[in-house]
C-alpha cells in the first residue's frame, strides 16, 4: 500500500481524477439542480403517499405490501439523499470535506441498493406465491421481514464500505473519475450487480409468464375460451414489460457508464453525461411508485380519501369492484377457476 492522503482537500481528489471542480455556478450546474430538486420533491411526496396509504388502509397490512411499503421506504430515502446532493454540488463540492463526500455518496449509494434490493424481493415473492398458488395475505411474515432486513444489510453494506475501506485515499491510480474518491473496482462490482439483478428479475417474469399462460392454456381446454383467459395473458404481458422496461431506461444508462469507469476506460467521455444518467437512476425512485403502486385500484382509491381528507372507509360496491378487478398492484390480478374454485389470486 502507497502513501495515504487523509489529510487532503476535495480538490486534490479531483485534480488527480481529471474531473472539474467549478468555482461558481456553469448554466449546465444550475440546470441539473433544478431538475435534481423538482424529482426529488416529486419522489418524496409520492412515496410518502405511498407509505401512508400502506399505513392506513387495512387490506394493505399484508406481508406483500410490507415489500411494496419497503420499496417507498428506500426510494422515499433516495430523494433525501438526492435532495442532499443538490444541496451540496456545483461550487459547494469543494466546501466538503473528505467525511462529509463520504456521507454524501454513502446516502445515494445506500438509498439506491436499497431499492434495487427491494425490487428483486418483490420479483422472488411473487413467483413463489404464483408457484405455490398461494395468496399473498398468506405469504410468510417472518421471511417477509427477514428479506426485508437482508435489503437493508446488503445496502448499507455497499452504502458504508468506500469510506471504510473500498476508498483510492491510499492509492490514486485506482481513483475513478465519476467519484474521485472511490476505487474504479467499487463501481465495476456495483455495475455488475444491478446487472445481475436486472437479470435475476427478467428470469423470474419470464418464468413467471410462460407458467401463468400454460395454466391458461389448459384451463381453456376443459372450458369455454372465456375472453378473461386472453386478457390475463395480454395483462400479465403489459406488466412485465412495464416493469423490465422502466427498470432498463432509468437504469441502464448509469450503469453502462459506472462499468466503463469502473474498467478504467481512458477514452469515454463519462463526466459529460454522469450528472444526467444519476438524475434518470433517481428519476427510478418515481417510476417505481407508478409501475408498483399506482397501478393498484385500491391504492388509488386510497390516495384519493388521502388527498382529499376524507377518512370514510370504501363502500361495499367499491370493495366488490376492487376484489373481482383484474388490475392491481403493479400488476395483474391472476384469477383462474379450475373446478369452479379459484386457482390462485396473485398481484403481479
């Protein structure tokens, strides 16, 4: 091990790294500011909608929507993180010192892995509950609650480690551009594993897909093609794809360029376009309420008392068109009949 540099300023960090320290506010700092604040501010009010409707509504204290309520957690702490960041970026970078870059990057880091964490959660339990056949009121709250704790261990694992250990303090060839103070190898390995997970989750909707149009098909065959049948399918098909493909454009940019300086690529052009890939990555945070939550007829209905202050509970002729609706929960309610008994009740 080299000689150490713990007594260093920001900018020395920076120098080395080859990435600009402005001294006063570029047009381009204040455009990623203000759309930095205005999702942030979207990202808190809409999960914080999404965690009070969780806590208020009854038929919502289910172990599935503690994973829904985990995910508003970890995007509802991503916009404090990045609200943060747009509080203490531009000229106010070189103002930190190398504690306070730290806390800064460990919040977003943390804050992020935790979400990514929570949606290959939701993605494993509701294939082991379509699997099973298996409503998710009946779902396990112990390992519901341990999956939950192993999101958060694995997150503020990454989150804590560079000012531990997996720093470039000590070794300033190995010091990344996008974060001059973090070792290339740290975001290499946090690249890989939001691959990985995006992988993880394509391979559990796929399966998940093909298994809930096999039952289809073969319900179809011992009874009338009742158009439900095909509009499940053509459900579960929209839901996948929205799912995968709001996880692809919000994150694929910014992992592409977290791999490229990770693997020390002296010829990308990465700093021209990090500020924008993180914006869109948190951008996710909002998304996520919208694809997992929003989607859901019970939980808009439950927005709306919210928003409107009215804390009379649904009527009976609501609660009887949210149960037989075929659209809830980020997702696709499965209902198929075999033997005039329900074969399984699954929010995809």
């Amino acid at each position: 091990m080299g000689q150490c540099y713990y007594n260093e300023t920001i900018g020395f960090f920076y120098n080395n790294s080859g990435k600009e320290l402005s001294s006063h506010w570029r047009p381009k700092d204040l455009v990623v500011v203000a759309l930095g604040l205005t999702v942030s501010v979207l990202v808190l009010l809409t999960n914080l909608l999404v965690i009070a409707a969780i806590a208020s509504n009854r038929r919502f204290h289910q172990p599935i929507y503690y994973l829904l309520g985990n995910l508003a957690a970890a995007d509802l702490f991503a916009g404090v993180a990045y609200l943060f960041l747009m509080f203490h970026t531009g000229p106010r970078t070189a103002r930190l010192s190398l504690r306070g870059w730290f806390v800064r990057q460990g919040l977003l880091d943390t804050s992020l892995t935790a979400s990514v964490a929570t949606l290959l959660a939701i993605a494993v339990e509701r294939h082991r509950s379509v699997m099973a056949v298996q409503l998710h009121s009946r779902l396990p709250r112990g390992r519901v609650i341990m999956l939950i704790v192993g999101v958060w261990v694995a997150a503020l694992g990454l989150g804590l480690l560079p000012a531990h250990s997996w720093h470039c303090l000590c070794a300033l060839d190995r010091c990344s551009r996008m974060a001059p103070l973090l070792s290339r190898s740290y975001l290499a390995v946090w690249a890989l594993s939001s691959l990985l997970v995006f992988l993880l989750m394509v391979a559990v909707y796929t399966r998940i897909f093909f298994y809930v149009r096999r039952r289809v098909q073969r319900m179809s065959e011992h009874v009338s093609c009742h158009p439900r049948y095909r509009e499940t399918t053509l459900n579960l098909v929209k839901t996948v794809v929205i799912i995968l493909g709001a996880f692809v454009v919000c994150w694929t940019p910014g992992q592409v360029v977290l791999l490229l300086d990770g693997l020390g690529c002296k010829s990308c052009n990465v700093l021209a376009v990090e500020k924008y890939f993180l914006l869109l990555a948190e951008a996710n945070s909002l998304v996520n309420a919208v694809v997992y939550s929003c989607r859901d007829a019970e939980m808009r209905l439950t927005f709306r008392r919210l928003l409107c202050c009215r804390c009379l509970r649904p009527s009976t002729h609501e609660s009887v068109r949210y149960t037989a609706s075929t659209h809830t929960g980020a997702s696709t309610r499965i209902m198929l009949p075999e033997n005039g008994h329900s074969l399984m009740d699954s929010t995809l």
